[in-house]
C-alpha cells in the first residue's frame, strides 16, 4: 500500500527543509510518494525543490491557495491514500 504525501508550501523554505528531512528519516520511501505544490515562492524555495529528484514538484507562476494546491497534488497523486499536510 502507497501513501501519497502532498504538502503545500509557498515562502517557508526552512520548514520545508524541516519537514522533507523528516519524512525522508523516518519513513520508507518505497511506500510514499512526496508531492510538493509551490504557491509561487520567491524565496529560494523553488530552486532547492528543482534539485530534488525523489520529490514530485509542481511550482504555480501565480500566487495559488493552500486548497487548490492540495486540489492540484490530489489529482497526480497514484497512492493508495494521500495525506495533506497544512501549508508551510
């Protein structure tokens, strides 16, 4: 059984970093898939993402809400279940 884990995040790359370090120690990465949604970041967040090849990464051009960035990880999610976690 898959777990897609999606997160949003827009301007809070510590956390982030935080957050991805933890999944990344604490759970096997063969039953997840990480989805992170960008909501138009300009603080180096997006460049950090762009460098990770185990995270799936969707980054907006445009300012995006927490809801439709989860709406958006929901739908390439290919778990058996997704979890969200609230924005970052």
């Amino acid at each position: 059984m898959k777990t897609s884990i999606i997160i949003w995040t827009y301007n809070q790359l510590g956390h982030l970093l935080q957050c991805v370090d933890s999944i990344r120690r604490y759970t096997d990465f063969e039953q997840v898939e990480l989805i992170i949604i960008d909501g138009h970041s300009v603080d180096g967040t997006r460049e950090w993402l762009k460098t990770q090849p185990d995270l799936i990464v969707i980054c907006y051009d445009q300012s995006l809400s927490y809801l439709k960035g989860c709406n958006e990880g929901i739908k390439i999610a290919s778990g058996d279940n997704a979890l969200h976690r609230p924005g970052l």
